[in-house]
C-alpha cells in the first residue's frame, strides 16, 4: 500500500503545478518576491511605502453551486475568474487597490490539465485586477469529494491609504446612485438557478433565442471585475461617498451595507432594463420580484454613491473604463434601507 494507493497522487500534483506556471507567471508584479512552489508568498511593501496611512483591506469567498454547472459543461477556464472577483471587487468597495491573491482547491482526483484550467482563470482574474498570484494550495481528497468534482475559494489582499476609505458615512440626502452594469448572474443564487432550469447537457446547450446565445454560455458567464472602473472614477477626481457590491442578497441587503443611519436609497426600477437571463430566470421559476431583488443583481454588478456635482464626471469616467451604466437613483432621508420603485 501506498499514497497513491489510497487515491492521492504526489506526480499528478507536481505536474498540475508545472502546467499552471505559465498562467501564474502572467500576474507578476514588481513586488512579489517568492516564486511558485515555496512554503508561503512574500510581497514587498514597496507598493504602498508613499502612502501617508497605508490600511490593509482583505476579501475571501468562493464560487459556489455554481461549480455545478462547470463540473457539467466541462468548462473550467471561467470559475476562476468568478473567484477572483468575488474577493477583489469586495476590497475595491473599500476603495482599495488589490495586492495579491492566494487560491484553494479541493478536489476528488487530480487531473493536471484541470487543474491548470482552472488556474488559468484565477490568473485572468487576477491580471484582470491587477493582483498577483503569490500562492495557493490544491489538495486531492478522494473519498471527501466525488472524483469529478471540485471546491474553489480565494482569498485576497489589497491597500488603500486611510484618507481614501469608502466608509459611507458622508453620504447624504440628494446624492446621486450609479449602477455599473453587471455581466449576468455572475456568482451567487445558483442554488435557485439549479432548482428552475434542467441541468443536463442538451438544456445547456439549447441556443435560447430571447438569450441570444446558449443557456448554458449564459450561465457561465464570469462576474465582471470592477477595480479598473472604480480606479478611473478616482482618477477622474471624483469622490466615491459610498460603494455596494451586489452579491448575495441582491439589491435588499447589500445597498444599506453602505449607509449611514438616517438615509435611505431609492432606486428605479425603469431606470435600466433588466437583462435577459433575469426575466427568463424569474418567468420559468414563478420567483417572485422581491426574491429576485433578494438574491440576483438584475443587472447591476455595483452601486455608487456620488454627489450631484460629480455624478457626470464620474459616469464620463466609467463609460470611458468600457463599462455600461446608469444613473439608478438617489439618497432620500428615512430609516437605513433601500426601496425599490416603479
């Protein structure tokens, strides 16, 4: 008896890490000090020595059921980047700028070239954010996790020097709500998705005509990152008072994340058309619209707070970041809380 025996395979592992070089590689930046393959990651602080405060801001998560629908397209290039954007938009929310990330997988058998898969994606998020990949850990578990099955989460960590913190707390009534628009259901309410839509192959793949593309090519689509976009608004001077990253719990539970007590957020719902993927989601699923509100973006990936004055400035800079977005409302007075309205 022995290791590989028993369902772990020590080459297979040397091999997965020998396929993902090239992707990691991608991501370096001046400061990393380690390679691959050592013991920990080491980045120089050299990145934020100027600041006047430098504040260390960190984000972990993970991709979730929807891993679900990887494990069944057999598409492992995107997840990554799902993971990725889960941490970094979080830390961006802060105001700050990501430094690197550090990535978990967990799975039953470990097939290099799925491995390598991926971390490609984790790279593209990474690159896409402009963090480095200085470390991660895959552990094959036979017996733990079905051998075609897989777990990936994330952890990273960014800067922001203190007199530049998002906190919220200057928001005030008549200031100005932007959504930046989302890439479609990006990471979370799978669970709901699972439960609505067949997951088999042949339903996956159907080209869906109001979609435009495949069911599946929808599905998986990866969650914008939005560091980039919020790093042109600042450079266009523009103060963000307030940030909310729509995640689980939708519009009803990440919105008042970024309040102060005594204001409240109104938003349209005209104010934008909600894509797609949502309609159909809710139509075929019987959901109710406040479930949907609950738990999806609709189509609105993240939500700035600005004031009137600068709202222009801050929509030219976006749009000129490539994003698409609206102005979807405003600050009102009232308890802590966001209503949403016709």
């Amino acid at each position: 008896m022995d290791y590989k025996k028993a369902g772990v395979d020590i080459e297979a592992g040397y091999e997965a890490v020998r396929q993902m070089k090239q992707f990691v590689e991608r991501t370096n930046r001046p400061e990393v000090l380690t390679g691959l393959g050592g013991f920990s990651g080491a980045f120089s602080a050299d990145a934020f020595k100027d600041m006047e405060e430098p504040v260390l801001v960190s984000g972990t998560d993970g991709v979730g059921t929807k891993l679900k629908l990887a494990f069944l397209m057999d598409r492992h290039d995107t997840v990554g980047i799902d993971c990725v954007a889960m941490c970094v938009n979080d830390i961006a929310c802060a105001g700050g700028q990501p430094l690197f990330f550090l990535d978990y997988i967990a799975c039953g058998k470990n097939e290099p070239s799925r491995i390598a898969q991926i971390v490609s994606g984790v790279a593209e998020g990474c690159v896409q954010s402009g963090a480095a990949l200085i470390g991660g850990e895959t552990a094959e578990m036979p017996g733990f996790y079905p051998e075609d099955e897989y777990d990936l989460a994330g952890f990273a960590v960014g800067v922001v020097d203190r007199k530049d913190l998002i906190t919220g707390q200057s928001i005030c009534e008549g200031d100005v709500l932007i959504g930046i628009a989302s890439s479609g259901i990006h990471s979370n309410g799978f669970s709901l998705v699972r439960q609505v839509f067949p997951m088999d192959q042949a339903s996956l793949g159907t080209y869906e005509e109001e979609l435009g593309e495949t069911l599946g090519d929808a599905l998986i689509r990866p969650t914008r990152i939005y560091v980039r976009a919020l790093e042109s608004v600042r450079s266009a001077g523009v103060t963000i008072k307030g940030c909310s990253h729509i995640t689980g719990g939708g519009f009803y539970e990440n919105v008042p994340r970024m309040l102060p007590e005594g204001v409240k957020a109104v938003i349209r719902k005209d104010s934008y058309e909600v894509p797609a993927i949502f309609r159909m989601l809710q139509k075929r699923g019987g959901i109710e619209e406040h479930v949907m509100y609950n738990t999806y973006n609709m189509g609105i990936g993240m939500v700035l707070a600005v004031s009137p004055e600068e709202a222009g400035a801050a929509l030219e800079a976006l749009k000129g970041a490539g994003e698409t977005v609206y102005v979807i409302g405003g600050i009102q007075s009232g308890s802590k809380s966001v209503e949403i309205e016709e």
